[in-house]
C-alpha cells in the first residue's frame, strides 16, 4: 500500500509538472504573438505619419501585412516542432516512471519470494540433521530422513542455480553448446527425475514420439521442460491433469505443456515471459516461485532459434507451445 502511495504522489507531481510546462508554453506562445501584432501596429502608425503618398502607403501596408504573416508561420512551425518535442518528452518520461515503479515491485516481489525459497530447504535440511543427531532412529527411519535432507538440498542447488542461468542469459554469457541427443528420451526422464512434491502430486500424462533426435544443448532443453512442468505444477490443482506432447511434422518439432490450472490473462501473456514477472503480490500470493523460469525458457529457446506461444486450453488451463524448425533437428 505504501509503495502504490508514493506512485502516485510521484506521478502526481510528475503531473503538475507537465501542467504547468505546458501552462508556460501557452503563455508564451501568447506574449510572443501579441508583441509581433503591437510591432506591426506600431510601425503602421509610423507610416501613416511619415508617408502621405497613398499607394506608397498601401505598399508599405501590404509589406508590414506580409512580414507579420511571415512571423506568424514561424511561430505556429517552431512552437509546433518545440510542442511535438515537449509531447514526445512527456510520454518517454510518463513511460520511463511506470516502468521504473514497475520493475521496483518485481524486484521487491523477487527478493520477498527468494528469501522464502531459500530459507524454506536451509530449515527442513537443518531440522532433519537435527533430528539425526538428537535420536537414534533406527535405519530405515534415518534413510528416510536422509532422503528428505538430500531433496532440500537438491531444491536449493536447483534455485541457486536458476538464479545464475538467468543472470548469464541476461548478460549474455551463456553460450550453447550443440550436440546430437534424443529429445523423446529426455521427456521421459525429466517426468521420472521429478518428485511427487515437485509436481504437487500432479499426474503427467505424456504423448512422446520416438527418437525424435535434436541438435542443440541438452543441459538447456532440460531447463525448458522441467521449466514448463513446473510452471504447470504451480497454477494447477493438486492431483490435476499436466499433459506433455511431442511430436515431429512437416518439418517442425512440437512441444506442448498443458495445464488444466488458472490460466492466463490475454494482457499477463506477454508479461509473463519477463524476469521477475508473478501475477499477483508475493506477499498475498501461494504458489512458490521466482519468476525467474518462464524468462529462462523464453531466451533459451530463442537461443535454440525456435519459437514459443501461449494460449488457453479450454475449458480452463493455459498451454505453452514449443516450436523448433528442422535446421535443429535430424
């Protein structure tokens, strides 16, 4: 609440500002105009005095008539092109705040949800070491324990490391690298690596043509699919239906995940791609999450050459379809 309060204190200002530039322009505009009228009334009057020939005097008239006209264009074309500007600097300005003010809440949103995510693995991890070292559980309680520890620990690790992928894509520092893999094989083993917790208990049902071979960075494309799980998983209800197709036509790779979950807003379908970007307030929304994924699969997909688009899955859900051209393919 206090962050939109001074939004719009600022945008207020920002506001009378441009009012009163523009207030000033007019006036100006007016006392320029109006000196030129009073200069040619004047130097009419000195005519009228000083030449009694009458068509000399229309002459001089018709000159002084001209020459005001003349002033009076140069006017109208140097205040429109200083208006034009003036507008054009209003709007880039007006832009430059609401966007300014826009990426001040994702970050706040980033560093309200990251600090969750990372302290949430850090305290199960530590109380199940704690447990460990405080009971003697028997074997197969503490393997279980011990599993439980390994999983926060793998959690972690997969956010830390998602945080450093984006910041190389976003500088440019991460590089492909290209090699001939089976696309298929991979589906299947993101879907069996992914725990039920991960998933929420989600059932993955998976459509997945044989041997579809790609040529591209296997590391990335895992990111993609376990990215798009993940994001199905989140705005999904538990036990709900995640359907992952791939297919190979006319030339074209097709990977779709669809979700039966909330579903996007035609105007968040854009946004959502954005670093940061959550639908929602961190501090009043439930699903986990950084922001960070669908960003990571949009640039690494355009790294692949390929294309990805959103649309609704009806009657309620969203689907994300992957495309890749042939060229990446074999």
């Amino acid at each position: 609440m206090t962050e939109n309060n001074t939004s719009s204190k600022v945008l207020l200002q920002f506001y009378l500002l441009v009012i009163y530039v523009l207030l000033q322009f007019c006036w100006w505009a007016y006392l320029i105009t109006n000196l030129n009228k009073e200069v040619h009334d004047l130097k009419l009057q000195v005519e009228v005095y000083t030449n009694k020939n009458t068509e000399e005097l229309a002459d001089a008239h018709e000159q002084l008539n001209a020459k005001l006209y003349k002033r009076w264009l140069m006017i109208a074309g140097e205040g429109s092109v200083f208006a034009l500007i003036l507008g054009l600097g209003i709007y880039r300005t007006r832009k430059t705040f609401k966007k300014e003010f826009e990426l001040s809440k994702q970050q706040k949103n980033f560093m309200l949800s990251i600090t969750h995510e990372l302290k949430s693995p850090i305290a199960s991890a530590r109380l199940q070491v704690e447990t460990l070292l405080k009971h003697q559980l028997p074997f197969d309680k503490q393997e279980i324990v011990l599993k439980q520890a390994l999983q926060e620990t793998e959690r972690l690790d997969a956010l830390v490391e998602k945080i450093l992928l984006a910041n190389r894509i976003e500088s440019s520092a991460y590089l492909i690298q290209k090699e001939l893999f089976n696309l298929s094989d991979l589906c299947y083993k993101i879907i069996n690596n992914l725990t039920t917790a991960q998933l929420k208990n989600n059932q993955v049902n998976a459509i997945v043509a044989n041997d579809i071979m790609v040529l591209g960075d296997e590391m990335a494309f895992t990111s993609i699919l376990t990215n798009l799980l993940d994001n199905a998983s989140k705005y999904s209800a538990v036990q709900s239906l995640i359907e992952l197709n791939l297919s190979y036509e006319k030339g074209i790779i097709n990977l779709l995940v669809k979700d039966h979950g909330i579903g996007i807003s035609a105007e968040e379908e854009t946004l959502v791609f954005n670093k940061f970007y959550r639908s929602g307030n961190e501090e009043t929304r439930n699903t986990k999450g950084t922001g960070l994924g669908l960003y990571i699969v949009k640039n690494l997909v355009k790294l692949h050459n390929g294309t990805i688009k959103i649309s609704s899955n009806t009657p309620k859900g969203t689907i994300f379809t992957v495309q890749f051209k042939t060229e990446n393919s074999a």
